[in-house]
C-alpha cells in the first residue's frame, strides 16, 4: 500500500472511532439520570505485546462510569503509561483518553471494548542525533472485569483490556514497531 493510500485508509477510518468515541461521552453525559455514576482510580500494570525483552510498567488512571442502558455502562478514563523501546534509546510515553462500553449481564462481570484516543511522545535518549516527537493516534481496546461490591458506596473494580494501535514510526531502526499492549488494574469504584 502506498503512503499516500494509507494515509487517505486512515483518514477514513478516523470518523467512525471519533463518531463512537461522541457516543460514548453523550451517553455518559446522560446516564446521571439513569443511575449512579462512579469514579475509578486506579493503579495497573501494562506490557507491550511485542517487546518481550521489557518488564510489565506500572501505571495509573482514572475512569468516570455510569450506565447507559439496563444491561450496557459507558465509561471515559484517562491515563498514562511509559515503556521502553530500541534497548533503552527510546522512551515511549502515552496518555490514552478512552470511551468504552461494557455489557454486564451480571452486576459484578462486565466486558466490551470501545476507542481512544492515544497522545503519544517519542522520547529519544539525549546521546542520540533524533529529536523527540509527539503525535496523537486512535485505537481500540477489548476487555472485560470484574467489579467486588466492598459497601453501597464502594467495590474494587478489577479491569483487563487489550489495545490494538496502528504502527508508529521511529527515527531509529528499525523504523517502525507494533505499539499494541494489554493492562490489568485494581481500581477503587466510588458512587455518587
């Protein structure tokens, strides 16, 4: 596929994640009236799928969740997570900002998957001639959890998602890498 062709694929494919991602947040937006809505902070773990040589990173976020129907909760969270690429030449930080909509056919399991929005910074070792770059991409995300009532008010809520991105492109060789990760959080859910 040429560039010029991919870039036209992705501009294309940019409407619908933006289209779903305004969904989510209007419905959000109007789950106040439905139910309780609960703020998640939590702390997780998160590894790239195709750098084996690097450890799982801890990293930290916030969600907002509400319902949206009966049987559907819709959710934005914001991020941030650090990896390192190309043995340590290249720090990889990402603040991804995701809409997501879960099924729960039971009040304490949920799964489903949504978009995000993933400001990312290419942070180049400073012995290196490359300067840093920041640019944003959109992806998508599939998972599940579980949510463990602790009181009326509270449970922990125990998330796993997979990301899928599109590959970045590097100043450095090899040229290009496969940016998708999983995450797994322990989070505390608060309604109010």
């Amino acid at each position: 596929m040429t560039t010029k062709r991919y870039a036209s694929w992705r501009r294309q494919r940019r409407g619908p994640l933006v289209a779903a991602l305004l969904v989510a947040v209007l419905a959000l937006a109007g789950s106040r009236n439905a139910s309780a809505v609960e703020i998640i902070p939590s702390i997780g773990i998160t590894k790239s799928v195709r750098n084996s040589g690097e450890d799982a990173r801890v990293y930290g976020g916030v969600a907002l969740r509400g319902s949206f129907l009966p049987l559907i909760k819709s959710e934005i969270g914001v991020a941030y997570r650090k990896e390192e690429r190309l043995n340590g030449n290249l720090d990889v930080k990402m603040w991804p900002v995701t809409a997501s909509l879960w099924l729960t056919p039971i009040p304490t399991l949920y799964a489903g998957g949504g978009v995000g929005w993933y400001h990312t910074t290419h942070d180049y070792a400073a012995s290196l001639p490359a300067q840093d770059e920041t640019h944003q991409e959109f992806g998508m995300h599939a998972g599940g959890g579980l949510a463990i009532p602790l009181s009326g008010m509270a449970s922990l809520d125990l998330n796993g998602r997979y990301v899928f991105m599109d590959s970045q492109q590097t100043q450095l060789p090899p040229t290009t890498f496969d940016p998708d990760y999983w995450s797994t959080t322990l989070g505390l859910a608060i309604r109010f």
